[in-house]
C-alpha cells in the first residue's frame, strides 16, 4: 500500500500550511521586501496553533475512553458493549455524512480507510475492553501510554518522515517515563490483560498512522467517519450475536459509558484528532497522547474512585517536558 495505491504519496504527511510557510521564506514569496515571508510565517504558526488544539482536543476525549468502558462494562458484556459501540458511531457517522450529502472518497483511498478501521475501530477498542476485565483503567492507560511512540516509529517506517534525533530523544525518555512508572505500579510483573493491550498499541498505531495521512487529502471527519461506516456490516452481525449471549443491566453510568465510546470517542474524538494530526504531522500529534495516561488517572480517580499513584504528579511534570521537548524540536527544525 504504497504511493497512489493508498491514495497518498509519502510526503503527504508533511505539514502543509507550515511547509508552504517554510518555502515562502525561502523563496520570498509576496511583496520581495519580506511582507510575505512574514505573512507566510504568521499563517504557519497559526495553523500549528490550531492543529495542536485539535489534536490536544482529540487527547482529552481519547483519556475518557477508558473510564467510560469501564462505566460501560456495568451494563453490557466486552462483546456487546464493543458491537454496540461501532453500530452507534457508525449510525452516527453515516448521518453525518448524509446530511452533508458526502459523496465517497476515491477508491484509491478504501484500502487506508480499512487500515483505520480496523485498528482503531474494530481492533483497539475490542482488544482493551478484553483487558479492562482484568485490569484497572489506570494500570490500562499506562501502559498505552507507550502508543506516542509506537505511532511515531510506525509513522517514520510508513511514510519516510525522518524526525529529528532530538525528537526521537525526548520521545524515548517521555516513553521511559511511562514504563517505569507502568513497572513500579504492576510491582514489576505484567498483568494477563497486558499482553491485550500489547497488542491494542500496535493495531492503533497503524490505524492513526493511516489516518493522519488520508486527513490531508480528506477531510478528517470524513476518514473517521467512513471508516465507522465501513464496520457497520460486522457490528450489526456482532450485536446480533454478542446481546442474546451476554447479560445486559441497564444502569445510568452503563448507558452513559456506552454514548460516549460510541459519540465521544469513536466519532467526534477521532475527528479533531485526524485533523489535527494532518496540520502538524503524525509524530508530533501522537506526542500529545503522552498526556492521556495521566488525564485518565485523573478521571479514573475522579469518576471511578480508583486510587491515584503517588508518583503520578511526578510523572505527569516529567511526561509533560517531553511533550513540550518534541514539540519544539520540531518546530525548530521546520523553521531552519
């Protein structure tokens, strides 16, 4: 699935405006007495702007998923609730796309959409809700905490972007972080949901890697949106198996996890993130989500009641630096 048949050339994950800011600088694009290069400049930095809250948008609804399963799981078994889950967002999504009157993408472009599909809204979602079984959502959401980097590399192999050394630095120390905090949390052994989540990093990463370069050359509520789409299929077969063979106990948090995996989540999270992933490039978004595990102790302790670590304050300042290190090392080298 290289170059056309994906629909994307590699160089597509290149950060547009920026990048057309950077060659406005150098070619002294406007006026010749250097209006335009700042213009040029002044849109690229606007457009970083915008695409790190995006992105930082997509963070904040992503650090819920994992309390919200939980809530969930009070009602509906791991099947159902993940079955349930996909026949929602892609009802809503298909709404959606209606009431835009959307025409479909290209066919060059289904082979990705199945790649999102598949990692982020069949595989992940199925594969963590198994841990979740077992596992708290706190333990959960650290060790996912590894994705950031997992989707870099994948993106770097995926696409031949080639982040600075600086940014592979910080990226690696901000994942080091997370995994001994992971370790001293679990006492140094791995848990039986592990090897779900272990699994969970790598599907998902390949679908954010897909999808940030399908958002540049189509709108990203439209790569989030038809990739719910393309599942409807399997999850109207899945809940038609999944709800007479699972006990269901209606209960308001049940009903209230289960409308947020599906809207929250799977449609209006995965949106902001796709488009903010397509201003300013897989890498630097999915350095971002080094926040999510710590937002999601937050919530789970806020909403779950579960006991938040000590060492997560010291955690989240050290998880933090790195983001802010991979994110200016970035942005310097883009401005050289």
């Amino acid at each position: 699935m290289r170059a056309h048949s994906s629909a994307i050339d590699d160089s597509s994950i290149a950060v547009g405006p920026s990048a057309d800011a950077c060659a406005g600088t150098e070619t002294g694009v406007g006026t010749g007495t250097g209006t335009g290069t700042n213009s040029a400049a002044a849109t690229g930095r606007e457009s970083h702007r915008g695409g790190l809250a995006l992105a930082g948008l997509g963070v904040f609804a992503f650090s819920l998923t994992f309390p919200a399963t939980a809530w969930g799981l009070e009602s509906f078994g791991p099947w159902s609730l993940v079955a349930l889950r996909t026949l929602l967002g892609a009802v809503i999504a298909g709404a959606a796309l209606l009431l835009g009157r959307v025409a479909p993408p290209d066919r060059r472009h289904w082979a990705g959409l199945v790649v999102v599909a598949a990692g982020v809204v069949i595989g992940f979602p199925l594969l963590t809700t198994l841990a979740l079984r077992t596992s708290t959502t706190s333990h959960a959401a650290v060790v996912v905490g590894l994705l950031p980097l997992t989707t870099a590399v994948l993106s770097s192999l995926r696409t031949g972007a080639r982040p600075s050394r600086a940014f592979w630095i910080a990226a690696l120390a901000g994942a080091a972080v997370v995994i001994v905090f992971t370790v001293q949390q679990s006492g140094g052994e791995l848990s039986g949901g592990d090897l779900y989540l272990f699994g969970a990093l790598l599907i998902c990463a390949a679908g954010y890697t897909e999808g940030g370069r399908l958002a540049r050359v189509v709108p990203g509520w439209q790569v989030a949106a038809w990739s719910l789409v393309l599942c409807l299929p399997l999850a109207v077969v899945g809940t038609a198996l999944a709800l007479p063979a699972e006990p269901v106990r209606l209960t308001a948090h049940g009903v209230i996890g289960l409308v947020w995996v599906a809207a929250g989540s799977a449609f209006l999270g995965l949106y902001v993130w796709y488009r903010g992933m397509a201003e300013i490039g897989v890498p630097r978004a999915s350095q971002l989500q080094l926040a999510q595990p710590l937002l999601t102790l937050l919530w789970s302790f806020l909403l779950l009641g579960e006991t938040v670590p000590a060492a997560a304050p010291v955690a989240a300042i050290a998880v933090l630096l790195c983001i802010a290190a991979t994110q200016r090392t970035e942005r310097d080298r883009r401005t050289r």
